[in-house]
C-alpha cells in the first residue's frame, strides 16, 4: 500500500485524537455501559443501546486513526531543504491576480485539508500549480470559474 503524505502537526493532531479516544472516550463509554446492564432488561433499554453505538463508533474512529498513521509517510517541511521552492508542507502567501485579494495556504495531506484553515490539499488543483514555484512566480489553476492566475509572494516552511 502506498504511503500517504501527512505534515508532522497533522500526524501530532491525530495521535491527539487517539489518546484522548483511548484515554478518556472509551472507558467512559465502558462505564456507561456497565451502568445500563445494572437497569435490567437490555432490549428495551435506550441507554445500553445509546452507549454501545457511541462504543462503536469510537472503536471505529480508534481504527480509521490507527490506519491513517500506520500507512502516513510524516513529512517536515522544516527540514527539508526546499531551496525556495513550494513543496508538501509549505505554506504559501498567494495574491489573486485578477481580485488583488492575499490569500495563505498550507499544503497539506488529504486528511489534513479544511479550507478554513487554509490548508489545502496536495491533490487539489491549486496545490498541483504551486508545487515547484518560487517567490515571483505566476501559477495558473483552472477553476470551476475558469482560469485564476495567483502571484506567489512569500514561502515559508513551518
């Protein structure tokens, strides 16, 4: 299988997630179980099924994470010497050639992205034009709208 790309914070955010769903999250749900066996009849008790789906659900999550991070290929960008070029992990000060908006994005790994943050994925169309520019270059992305021309003005590797 091949190795996913995933930048050192988002790997750090997901074993977060999985300590905390290990940690706290399961033995509550366990607890919460024992406390709706002791209410007797287990077919009609809503409790007892509420806890064992929420069980499910996290034993789930506790999987997806486990396989996210088994299969990532953890990336720094911050040791890599990317000679001033964009690369995966690099966040990049962008300026809408058309709008004259500023606009930052990180790229990131798949599960990583959320535009609200302004992490994008490394697959997105945005992500594959700015991938080896340097500072002063043009990157044109062919968006729903159409064509967007953006001018990299700054690169850091965080």
């Amino acid at each position: 299988m091949d190795k996913t790309p995933m930048t050192a914070h988002g790997a750090a955010k997901l074993r977060a997630e999985l300590d905390e769903l290990k940690s706290v999250a399961r033995p509550r749900v366990i607890q919460a179980i024992a406390e709706a066996r002791e209410h007797g009849d287990l077919k009609e008790n809503a409790e007892y099924h509420a806890a064992r789906e929420q069980q499910s659900f996290i034993e789930g999550r506790i999987q997806e994470i486990e396989s996210k991070l088994s299969n990532a290929q953890i990336i720094d960008p911050s040791k890599l010497n990317a000679q001033g070029k964009v690369i995966f992990g690099a966040t990049v000060d962008l300026l809408d050639l058309e709008s004259d908006k500023e606009v930052t994005y990180q790229i990131v790994g798949e599960d990583e992205a959320t535009i609200k943050e302004g992490k994008i994925s490394i697959s997105s169309p945005i992500a594959r034009a700015l991938v080896g520019k340097e500072v002063d270059d043009i990157a044109e992305v062919q968006a729903p709208g159409g064509l967007r021309e953006y001018e990299i003005t700054g690169i850091r590797y965080e």
